[in-house]
C-alpha cells in the first residue's frame, strides 16, 4: 500500500500521531511553567553563587502601554527586554526599583548600571536584574 502524504502515513501509524500531539502539549505546558515560575526559580538558585551576577550597563529603548501605567523596554547585554517580570521578590532590585525608574526617566540616554543573572537555555533567554548600582 501506497501512502500520498504523511496525514496518510500518521492515520496508518496512529502511535506517532498521538508522539507528536502529547509532545506538542507537553512543550505549551512546559513553556507556560517555565514563564510563571520556571525562570525565576533558575534566577534564585543562581544567585546563591555570586559567579553568576553579571555587571553591566542598561539602556533605555522605549515604553509601551500597559493597563495601569507604563512600561520600558530595556537594553542589557545587547538583549532587549521589557521591564515586567524581569525581578524577583528576594533580589536587591526589587527595593530599588523606583529609584532605577526615575533614573531612566531622567537619563534616557546614558548607562545605568546594573547586575544581572542571565539564564540561556537552548530555546530561551531571560534576564533577571539582581541590583542597581548608582
């Protein structure tokens, strides 16, 4: 028996069908857990080892809206990022992040010096900012 195309071939072989299907569903959920809690997991454990604090320059690269105020877009490491979800609760940062902002807004141009744990996985990268040094 000949087969015209690979629908054809996945209706004779049902078992790759439902691989690539569960496979599909565990990436979506793998990536759905890695955003909320995942990567900032990874960022505190990493900054347990004071080798995997980076220090380097951010850069202002613009705003966007959102529903209660405004966002920024950030430069760090030749990465742009936006500035939600780019902090954890146990991080220096998060007691010195108004002063960072109000810094961004009155310098737009210059270097804002930061520290940072950067996670590169594979398919994803992230950036945490650990502190902001003045």
């Amino acid at each position: 028996m000949t087969l015209n195309n690979y629908y054809d071939y996945l209706k004779e072989k049902p078992i790759y069908y439902s691989i690539i299907v569960w496979g599909v569903i565990s990436l979506m959920f793998l990536s759905f857990y890695m955003s909320i809690w995942g990567f900032q997991k990874i960022a505190i454990y990493k900054a347990k080892d004071q080798s995997n604090i980076i220090e380097g320059c951010a850069y202002y690269r613009g705003e966007f809206k959102e529903k209660y105020g405004v966002g920024y877009y950030l430069n760090i490491d030749g990465t742009t990022i936006e500035d939600n979800f780019i902090t954890s609760k146990k991080f220096p940062f998060n007691f010195k992040q108004r002063e960072f902002y109000k810094d961004i807004r009155a310098d737009q141009y210059g270097c804002h010096t930061v520290k940072y744990i950067k996670i590169d996985l594979y398919v994803m990268k992230k950036i945490f900012l650990y502190d902001y040094i003045k």
